[in-house]
C-alpha cells in the first residue's frame, strides 16, 4: 500500500487513488485513505470543477463547482 508523504505525521496512508471510468463520471479524480483506525475517508473532483469529500468522522460535503455547496455533519454530532 503505498504511503503518503510525511504519513507518520498525517496518520493515513493512501489507499487508492485514480481516475473514474464510470459513464456518468467519466474523468473524475478520486483518492481513499486509510487512517489504520478503522476510519477511511475518500473525496474526488470531477471535470465539471464539483467535488465530494467523505470525512473519516462520518461528515460529507459537496460542493457543484458553481457555487452552492451542502455539508452534511458525523451522525453523532461529531462526538467520537
């Protein structure tokens, strides 16, 4: 698995990284990291300049590239 730079100060290690071939999101940068704590976090940015971030606490947000964004707080208000 590769590392990411400086990973014993960041505390993860990339898991995957790529580009999505998927019809509908055909272009799309994404990259996954493990924290090795049983939390994992993804995000990827797709052509049209939208992109999503999952957080390891649960948290998303999403922002269109357009000026609108949602942000969506850890079901557990963050408490873990």
């Amino acid at each position: 698995m590769p590392q990411a730079q400086g990973s014993d100060s960041k505390g993860y290690t990339i898991d995957s990284t790529g580009t999505n071939s998927q019809v509908l999101l055909q272009g799309n940068h994404y990259c996954s990291r493990d924290y090795g704590n049983g939390s994992n976090s993804y995000h990827y940015s797709n052509q049209d300049g939208s992109y999503y971030y999952a957080n390891p606490n649960g948290s998303t947000y999403y922002n269109d590239g357009k000026g609108e964004a949602t942000y969506t707080p850890p079901s557990d208000g963050g408490k873990n």
